[in-house]
C-alpha cells in the first residue's frame, strides 16, 4: 500500500498558517456514498416475509469496484435490531413477525470492506402481507336514495308516505304479536304455578247442586197413616184401687198399651 502525507496552508493579509502532517493510505480513506433506492414491499401469500431492493450510488463506479451492503431492520415498535450482508441488490426476508409494520436501513462499503462503511440510509417502512377479509353478503347495503330532477312532486310524497306508513304498520303488527306472545307465556306460567288451587275451585264448583233446582217435596202422611200405632192407656179407677193390693200387676198395666189403628194388622177377606 502506498503512505501518502498531506499538508494544509492557509495565507492572507495578516499571515500564513500551516497545519500539521497528516498520513494516510488511499484504501484506508475510502468511504462510499449510502445506496439509492431503497424499496421493501409485502411478498404475496407470505405472512413472514418482505422483498428488500436497492440500487448503487450515482457516484460508485460498479464496473471496477464493487460494493457490498449491510441490511438491518426491526418491527417499527422494536428496539433491537437484526442484520445481513450481501452483495446482491435485492433480499427477501423470511423471519419477520406477520401483521406487523418493520422499519429497515442500508449501508455500503468496498467489496473487501477496504475503508469506511457509508452513512446509513434514511429509514423505510412496510408491513408484511395480511391476508384481506371479504365483505359479509348478510351485512345490508345502505345506499344513498338518488331522487330525478324535478322531484318533490305531489305524486311522489304520497308514494313516500305510503311507504312511510307501510313501515309503521309492519312495525306496529310485529310488536302486538310479541306483546302477545309475551302475555301468553306469563299467562301459562302463571297456571303452572297455581294448577292445584284451581282444581280444588274446579271440584267444589261441580260438586254443588244447581241453584235453580228446588229440593225435593217430602211425602205427606195420610189420615190413617197420621195416628200412631200404639199410645199408652191410661189406668181405669178400679185399677187404680187396686194398685195397693198388687203392685206388680200395675207395674205391668202401666206398660201396656192399646192399639187405635187395627187396620195395619187386620186383613180384609174377599
């Protein structure tokens, strides 16, 4: 290698100036101006990847020297970053996070890393590939309504009132069917809980007699049927006197009794 020195001197009215010797070697010197062009962009079909591509500096003549280059590149919230070298002017990264926006820089130096890296270049950003969602069909489109020159005619607002009163009646039958709905399932609830209440009611009630049916007349008795069978006699005078001779016999008198209606024991004779 060649050792060059170099000197600076500076002159004017007032004086002259030199600075000091300084020595160095042309390899040693080199530093190369940042790439140009710098473009990443999504792959399709690849949640973890994004195609990197950039172009040599205006002022590197690439058909005697070459250059070879420094990627590095993180998640744009990241901190740490990841770096590659190569020659070539594209690279397809294969480890990135999917969903996610990165941000990557580049860097040049001679082919046998001969002097200085360059400065890095001016960040750029992309996001690695995602997949797109179709529109759902069910999801109701809600279209402007486009009305011709001229309208606001009386024709046309009864068209649309009618249609505004259409949707009021739509929406009042569907209401009186819920509310329907509604009490009808309070209502058997309601029954369910108090069933046996009401079927004791339900038994009581069928058990009592109509009260329009009068109760039924009692058999009335005749004459003969009216006099008793049998009726205590009562003692005769001489009984009476002789009730001190003999007790007993009164005592049996006084049971006795005597038959009026005879004709519950006698039968006629044909």
């Amino acid at each position: 290698m060649s050792m060059y020195t170099a000197r600076l001197c500076v002159t004017n009215t007032a004086g002259k100036a030199t600075s000091p010797v300084i020595r160095f070697t042309a390899q040693n010197s080199v530093k190369p101006d940042p790439p140009v062009s710098l473009r990443a962009s999504e792959v399709q079909g690849g949640e973890r990847m994004l195609s990197v591509t950039w172009s040599y500096p205006a002022s590197w003549k690439r058909g005697y020297y070459f250059l070879r280059f420094q990627l590095r590149y993180r998640p744009s919230h990241g901190e740490k970053y990841q770096t590659l070298e190569t020659e070539d002017l594209s690279w397809t990264i294969t480890d990135a996070l999917p969903h996610t926006e990165y941000q990557l820089q580049l860097r040049a130096i001679e082919e046998f890393k001969l002097g200085n890296w360059s400065d890095w270049t001016t960040p750029v950003y992309a996001c690695t590939w995602t997949e797109s969602t179709p529109a759902s069909d069910s999801v109701d489109s809600l279209d402007p309504l486009w009305f011709d020159e001229g309208s606001g005619s009386v024709e046309e607002i009864k068209t649309l009132s009618a249609v505004a009163d259409d949707s009021l009646n739509t929406f009042g039958s569907v209401f009186g069917v819920f509310v329907l709905v509604i009490m009808l399932i309070l209502l058997s609830a309601y029954v369910f809980r108090h069933r046996m209440r009401f079927a004791s009611k339900l038994g009581k009630l069928g058990s009592t007699p109509a009260p329009g049916d009068p109760p039924a007349a009692r058999p009335q008795p005749t004459l003969d049927e009216e006099k008793p069978l049998m009726s205590p006699v009562s003692p005769t005078p001489s009984q009476v006197t002789t009730q001190h001779h003999f007790p007993l016999v009164q005592e049996e008198n006084s049971h006795s009794v005597h038959f009026f209606n005879m004709g519950y024991f006698l039968l006629s004779k044909e």
